[in-house]
C-alpha cells in the first residue's frame, strides 16, 4: 500500500463466487482497505480456507451495521430482494454502494416486480447510478449508490452500443453461452461435475431476467423494440460469450463496422475491438472485453467475450469504486503493469 | 452375426474420427460385414490401435479398386475434391455409395464451385440423393450413391422443418455450437489441448461452407432467402447444438409449437421433441436428434442437439446405407433394444 | 430379444450412478428382463428421463418386497448398512443377489466393523461370493450372493495378480486416480464443476475404506503385509487409473514380466496386457482392463485401467450374474460382436 | 515502475509456453525491464497475439547477440542442446542468465550425456548453480548462471527435503502427475483436445529423465539409493501433483511429521504446509507449493502440488534472477499483496 487508502471498504456476502473475487481484487488494489468481508454462510472461516486460489486472510464474519459505519465503502454480493435493505441501511449510515444485485438495475419499479417480486426498498431506485461504466461513465463519478450490471447486458450492451449509437439496429438476436460460475455456488445435483462435463444447453429459453435490464439500456440508446435472448452454459468455469444478431437499418460493410468500433472504444481502457473472434481465454481474470463484428450474410454479427466474474461482475464493481472514490478507473485492474 | 450379411463393406478414410466411427459402426452391425478399412495416412496399423476405444481389430490398408471391386457398399470419409474421383470409381464398379464429404451435397454446380473450387466429378450430382434422412427417405430407399449431410445442416434442416413446411419462418438466424471431434484429425497447435480447455470462440463468421447447404435445404421446402449462420467451437470432445432463431410470419404459441413438432415426428424413430432445453451429454454416442421449440420475446427459438459424430456424420451414414440396402433403418443403431 | 429370458431382474438404487447403468445393462442385455427399477429417491421418475443418456423407460418405484418375491436376480445398488437387509430379505425370498455395497465384501467382520461400523446381517457373511470376476470365477458360477468388489480393489487386484500368484510382491504402494463419478451423486459444492475442474488432489491420504478390501485378496494369494493406498480425484467423468509400485522378491525384467501378464490373461475375455501405458478413454464405457507392466528404477510398476462406473461396479455386476445365472460371462457386456 | 529498473532483461525462446509465461513476469515486474522477446518461431509476431492471455505488447525477433549484449539479464527458453551454446554467448557478453533447460542441471557430466547426449559446453557446468531456490538460496544470492529445475524435481524435493534432511528415507516411490501445458507446444495429434479430454494416462514409465535430476538433489541432502518415479498426463491445463511414497528410517507419526514440515518451512515465502490434501487450484497461477504429509499405512506420503509452469519453470525463474540481482526473492511474484 503506497500512501493512505482512498477508502476503507466491507464487501459483504464474500462467501460466494462474485463476493469472494471482489474481495480479493479490494485485498489486492493499492489505494483501497479491505476492513471486513462478512457472510451469511461460512461464518468464521478465513476467506482463503474457502476460496484458496485468492489470498484473503480474513476470517467472514456476521455483518453488523455498527462495525462498519464507520467505513467509506461497501460492495454488496447478495440476492435480489435480500440485498436492498442492506444498502439502505449503509447508505443511511453514509457508505457508498456498490450492489452486484439486480435490485437498483432497472429504473421502472414496475418491470422490476414483474420479473423479481416486491421491491423491499422502492425510495433508493431513483437515486442509483447504473453501471455498464463504458456507457455511463459519467453518471458514476461521485456516485453514492450504484446498481452493478447483470453480467449477460454488460457483454451485450459492450456490443451492440456503437450499432445502437448510430441508429444501425432494426431488429436484434442475442445468443449467449456462459462458463459454470455463471450459475454460482450450491445448486446440488445441477451444477456437479458429472452433470456439466461433455454437455451443453440452454436456459431459460422463454424469459430470462437479464432480458429487460438489456432492453432497458438499448431503449436509453434509443432503440425500442423487445429482444430475443437465449443464454446457455457450456464446461468451462469461467467466461462468458455473447453474440448479437442484428438486422441492419441500412446496408453495410464488415470494414465500415470495424471502423465505427476501432473509434467508438479508442480511448476505453478495457474494451478493445479484435479483427478475430474472441476466445473466452483472451480474456479470463481480467476486466477487459473484446469486440467483434462483421457483416454474415443478411445480418450484423457482434459479438464480445468477457469473464463473468470479472467485467461481468466484481472486477467492474471495482471500477465503478474507482470512478465513485474520485480515483483512475483502472486502479487495482491492471495485470502487469 | 445372424444370418448371412447383407453387404460386404469397405470404409474408405477410415483414419479420422468420422470414418473410424463409421467402421466401428459396420463392424457392430447385425447385418453388414466390415471387409476393409483403408486409408491414406496410418497405413499398417490396426484400427483398434489407433482408436482404441473402438473395437475393430482390422488393419488399415491403402485402397486397392480392385480388391474393393466385388463387394456391395462404400462409405467414403475422404476430405471434398479428394472424394469424388473415388466415388466414380466405386460407381462404376457397382458399388453403393454413401459419401460424407461435400462433393454431392449442393445440387447446384455453381455454388458447388464458389465454395469448393472445381468439382472432379459434376456428371455424378444429379444422381446423388441428399440423406438428411428424415427429409428425404423416400429417395434414399434403393439410392445408389448418397450425400450425406453437413452436421450443421442435419441439425439446423431437423430444429427447422416442421416451421419452414407450415411457412412460418419469414427470416432465420442459425448460432451453433460444436465439440473439438468436429474439427477432425491434425490442425495442430489450434487443437492443441491447451488451446481450447476453459475457452470458446466463433469461427467462420462471415461465411461456413454449410450455409449454402442449409439454404438449399430450406429452398426445397419453400424458403427461398439468405440465411446468417454462425459456428461455435467448446471444450467438449461430441456434441453439437443448434439455436435457430425463427421471424415467424404470423403469431404462434409455444403450445402449438410444441403440438406441432410432437405431430411432425411422432414417426421418428430417432427425433425427439423434449420439453427442456435438450443437453449434449443426453445425445452422445447416439443417433439421436433432441429438438426443443419455444416462442421467446418476438421470435420463435428452435433448438436441436446431435452428436456431430453420429447423426451429424457416421451414424446417418449407416441409417442410409441401411436404407439404401433395404434394410430396417435402425438397424445397428439401437443400443439396448 | 431372443427366446426366453433367463432371469427377470430388479434393480434396487437405480437413482445413483451405478444403479442406473446397471439398469441400462439390465435392459440392454439379450438374455435378462428388467422387469423393476426401485429408488429411495426421485420415485416416480423415468429412469430415462433422470439419466437421458442411458435408454430406460421405466418409472422408479420404491421397493417393494411383495412385488420382487417371484423375480429371479437382483442388483442392489444401496449405500453399506442399508443394503444388507435388502439383501438378507431377498435372499430369503429366494432372489439371486449381486450386492454393490461393501456389506459382504470382506469375509473378517471385525474388520468390516471397524471400518464401516455394526454390520445389519452377519450371518450372510460366510454365503456370499467376493466378485472380482477373473480371480473368483469358480465360486461364482451358480453363486446365489455376491459381493461386488470395490473399483479401487477390482483395478489394483487385476494389476497385481500375476506378481501376487508368483510370489514377486515384497512390498506395494498403490496411487489410484479416479474420475468424479466415482464420487457418487449429491456431494453439494465439492462436487460443483467450479470446484473440480482444472483441479486434481488426493482425498483419505491416511486411510481409506478399500484398503483392507485389497489387503484381504493380497492374503489369500499369499502376500500378507499392510498395503499403502492413496486415491485421488481428476477432473474427468467415469475412468480409474491405478498404479502400483511393488518392491519385488527377486530381480526382473520388463520382458519377463510382459510375458507373465500375457499368459496370466491370455483367455480373460475383459483383461488385456498392453505394452504402452493404458488411457482411460481406452476402456470407457466398457468392461475391459487394460494392464501395463514395467520395471521403473529398482521397483516394478503394475498399471490398471478401467471405467469404474463398468468394471469398477455396474458391468463386473453383469459379468457375475452371467456366472450365477449359468449364462456366458461376456452376454451383454461385449459391443459390436 | 517505481524508479530505475534493477535490470534490463531479454527473455530468449518467448513462443513456448515457459518463455512466454517468463517474458509476462519480466513485463509485471516492478524493478525489471523486459527489453526484448526472442524466439525461433513466430518471429514478428507480437506475444500478445500468440498468447494473448498475457499482455507483452513486444515483437518476437530473432535473437541477434549484439542488440542483446549491453543487457543485464536473460532468461533462456531453449530446448536442451540448444540452449547451452545461446547461454554460452551470453555468459561470455555479461549477462547473467537463468537456463530454462537441462543443459546446467545435473553436475555430472556423464549422467547428463547418458540422458540428453552429447554436452555441447561442458565447461559452463561447474559455475552453474542449481536453482531450486528454497534448498539452494545461499549459492543463488548474485550467482551468474543459474540453472532452473525441472518442474518435477521442483515439486518432488519441496515434498522431500524435511525428510531427507532428517534422514527419514530409506527408500522413495514417486508418482507424479501434471496438467497439458507441460507438455509444451506441438506434439501434434498426441496434443490434441481430443485425445487427452476424458483421459489419463503414465508416460515413461521405464525412464524419465527428471529422475537423475531427483536423484542428485537427494544425494546431495544424505539419501543416495534410485529412486522410482512415474509421471501422468491428466486432462488440465496448469498444474503439477507430486505424490512421494517413503519407507521411513524409523516410527513416525503425522503429528511429529506436521511439526517437522512446519518448522522446516517457516520462514519460507511460498512453500505452504497445509493439512488437508492440497488442490491443484489452490496454487494455480501461482509461484506457491502447498505440501502435505501423513503417515498411511506403513509409508509417509509426502505430496506437493504447485502449477508446473509457474513454480514448475517460468516464476522459480523469476525468483532465482531476484537472488541474482540482489532483490528480494518475492519482487513481481504475489499478486494482490
């Protein structure tokens, strides 16, 4: 740690697999404090008995509202409707919130009980910042309170934004695949080894939830029509592939594509456009995603490969931190360098 | 053994995965009698050395027309462009004829070309029967030389034929996924283990030689437009899943749908409609075809699962190899039964 | 099928990994009826809808000993100390038993207690048959109880048999590596895919359960010291590697050794000397055990391959009811012969 | 970087595995400089194009001793044979140099020719230390030239040292077993995903020529009798599982051996006792050993898992040129610290 911390932060509900990372990469990050990480399983086991591939040496404790008032930061890993009336609470005691739940992601209370149940905590919707950070930067800096994207909508959004931008979407497919953490820890017989290796499938074929949050962040951008999103796992732990089927408002060419992303992201840290499809290894434990596109046959294929657990969901927490704590967004992020 | 065989066989190409199988598959066949292997690499080496989870203890010779002249039946794993000429001579010799490669898939010398280069062979294509054999049986029964099918194609013609003969699709999006056993035999560092554990990609994106056999396909049973088609490779040895997703040209329901498809190949020894997301592992090492419908956002989703080995390569072989000798067409290809 | 069967069979535990291929077995077999599968979990399932891979229709029911009375033979496949009374109650309505538990494995039940706890029904001890099939063929033949071998037991014994009968063996070390099939349904997050894949480690490094199992067929053919045995788990699905490192008597050759294990087992229809190091795709999905034999520095190292799912458990079942049954020992159990 | 690099450094054969992994910790290095990526393949490939995993935005050039020669360091990548006459050069020029190869491991120069052949510079093996930085640290501290063990001496001495340093051995088995990557780029149909997903398998079962290698470690510390050693190949990418099998001197107990191991290995930064048999993904990407020891039956087990290219080659490289420099060992190898 050179200096003094910018802030010291709790990552609360650290015993699961998004939780865990974020705090490591807190652990690892030089201008952030890693002061608790709290549970409501594994209670009193060290972080680095249960995830020994991180190098947390702090034991999960109960969280309690009144050890961490007095800290800056809190990045929450709870379930939906569980984790809003935490937030609340640290947010009435002052901490800035991340939340890697859905609970502050779509703006329209409506849409969220349709797809999630009750809204435990309806006053905080408004004031949350949404946190695809390449879309809305601005909106972050500073923030208090910010809704950690899904990790499906930040690798669409990650591909579609320079099409949607430019009006260039008449009508959009999007197939995803996903490593297992994806599904997270317990699920019992779903989720054993036995069941995954050498297999393959989709889920949630109908209606998925992240369908909305997608959909909420397309219209933003100004197109609106409903989507198709079909997600699949496939054996591998951790990444996440999403390709997106656009029919075109216009004729248009693979290099005029190419050239539209190579501007669109020159100056982003983490998003980089490859000439290549990308493979899911290009991007494991890293917050970057990389965009590829061309024209196949009648459509716009967009495709971007990021880790789900990384820029899908704690790595980009941390960016978000960054960018909320008045830091260089990519603190704690680069490997190497 | 039961009985004297049916026809005497020889595998041509039988070193790579799909010709192997395709042995092992005669050799296990009640009535067919495995009379050669051949091969132009692995020459001298037993086949069960070679792929010892097979079981066919023959070795593999360099193939001699004249030693091949008096029996019944071929089937040919050679690569496009190297099969053809064999096939002729096969012909001529009277040999049946069930050919893998893509030489006698696209009626059309035209495309033929523009995908393949020069065709050795073009007197033969109007002779050829295509064998998706759910779609044409009638032509296989008696054929005398057989095309059989692209994986892909198999798949995507058996998610998609019961919407394109009601005329229901007014656009279609094709996205697969394949095992590495696919991609066949050599390709090096590309295949290399390291490569492709914990990783997946597209490839082909902009255009796959088995779009053009999915649209003729398609344009036999009334849906003469440009489809997109994107392939995936995923760590897993077998198995291939293909999401088609359906503009449908009026409104439909998943339950009519489902009725639909349930009716369509009620008669089908080896497709089957399921109600979930059908899995990879519940197709391997099967000729079996899992297909799954359902109406999701604005379009219609269908989806099949194969194993690209099998139904999507050596097992369809031997269904129409069954047909084309008038024998049950499940013959050999049910296990347990 | 052909003709009558020879026995109408029930298999109890169908739900577990071992039960539900032996079902599969069962119901593939030319010569055996599968006329229940009982479960005392997922009741009311189709088999073939629980593991789609394998082909069963038939329902889980929950045992009833009323409707089993007039059957023939039975599997059980239950957890030790539940499955001897199943056992004992059939046997005494007269059924042909082959038990997959370890309750009747080790003939000594002070060391069956000591390792497994009070034993449900000793009296059963002394009647019941240990079935590693090629090293007890003679009291299984017609055999109304067997006990079916552990895998690690049925892959280290068919390593060790030929220096054991020779007397060769001073001391033995034996390093197993076992697929998670092995580990058996449910297992919660040590079995999730997250947690073993790209993962391999030993488990019961001081004492595992088998060994007295490998301890009791080392003494009856003559060694008779305390073995070291230290399993591990890699991440694959169905395969067992066992190596074992024995101190021999005298010194040997690799040459002579070769030459003991072919005449060893130059008539066993499942075991196959092998002169390269045997993979465990080699003998997946089948009965077969490939061994190697080398010496390696100043030790001899004797190498099995098996499927535990097969020989390690459900198809070494079939192989000795063929005997207790008066059957061929390979009916069934041989592909695409 | 903080400040003036301590050294300026080339990393020569950056297109393997181990060269490029080495070239990726010189780059992250916070006192190194990586100047220049040589390689006698791929040459005007940028690293982070072939393995775009890591993030070396250098050029692979051919390797020219006159840019090289003002430099302070090289870390060489060569296979055996070819290596010594590039370090030769190097030596000769001034830079100190870590060899990746065997060409400096074995001090003996006929045990090296019976196991690699003709030496091409015997006369470099005097100066050479041996880099098994925990057992060798005091003849590392501003050594030269270093030579960096094998992945399995590496693995196998860190499992053994507590007990041969105590005279506890009277004889040693052991059984090794490593994910792909140790296998290296190439290696054709052998490598391929196919071939090895689902598999296991020993290789060199006869003769490896890591066990003269183990040997002169062991000798070195009392224990001067041939050891049996036999590797695996198991379906990962990263990773090395070293289980050691030790007749004891005398009476032990896992107590008395848990204390010994923990005091042994006290002070040391990246060798971790640990209780329960260690996972492969506790030290994945990693520069850790865990090491565990137990009595189990009448032997010690001794096991370390570390990950083959990292401890194994690439970061014992790093922490070996840390000595040489006069930095302290750890510089560039803990993450998040």
């Amino acid at each position: 740690m050179i200096g003094d911390p910018a802030a010291r932060v709790v990552v609360a509900g650290a015993s699961g697999f998004a939780g865990a990372l974020a705090a490591q990469l807190v652990w690892g990050h030089p201008r952030l404090e890693l002061t608790a990480v709290t549970a409501r399983s594994d209670v009193g086991t060290r972080l680095d008995r249960l995830y020994p591939r991180y190098r947390v040496p702090l034991e999960l404790t109960e969280l309690d509202m009144g050890e961490v008032a007095d800290l800056d930061a809190a990045i929450v890993a709870y379930p939906h409707a569980a984790s809003a009336p935490v937030v609340a609470e640290m947010r009435s005691r002052g901490l800035k919130v991340v939340d890697l739940s859905a609970d502050f992601r779509l703006r329209d209370l409506e849409t969220y009980e349709k797809w999630y149940g009750k809204h435990p905590n309806p006053e905080l919707l408004e004031g949350a910042a949404y946190g695809l950070t390449e879309l809305n930067r601005d909106s972050l800096r500073g923030a208090d309170l910010v809704a950690n994207p899904g990790c499906y909508p930040t690798a669409a959004m990650l591909a579609l934004a320079p099409l949607v931008e430019q009006g260039l979407i008449a009508d959009v497919v999007i197939n995803a695949m996903q490593g297992i953490s994806g599904a997270g820890r317990g699920g019992g017989d779903a989720m054993h080894y036995v069941t995954l290796t050498e297999n393959a499938f989709a889920y949630k074929v109908e209606a998925h939830r992240h369908t909305p949050e997608i959909e909420q962040s397309l219209r933003e951008l100004g197109f609106d029509r409903p989507v198709t999103f079909v997600p699949h796992l496939i054996p591998l732990d951790q990444g996440e592939l999403v390709d997106c089927y656009v029919t075109p408002t216009r004729e248009v060419t693979t290099d005029e594509l190419r050239s539209l992303y190579a501007e669109r992201y020159a100056d982003e840290p983490f998003v980089r456009p490859v000439d290549d499809p990308p493979g899911l290894r290009d991007v494991r434990d890293t917050n970057d995603c990389h965009v590829h596109v061309a024209v196949s046959g009648p459509k716009i294929v967009a495709i971007a490969a990021i880790d789900n657990l990384w820029k899908g969901a704690s790595s980009q927490a941390i960016q978000n931190l960054n960018l909320m704590l008045g830091l260089d967004e990519t603190e704690g992020l680069i490997r190497g360098g």
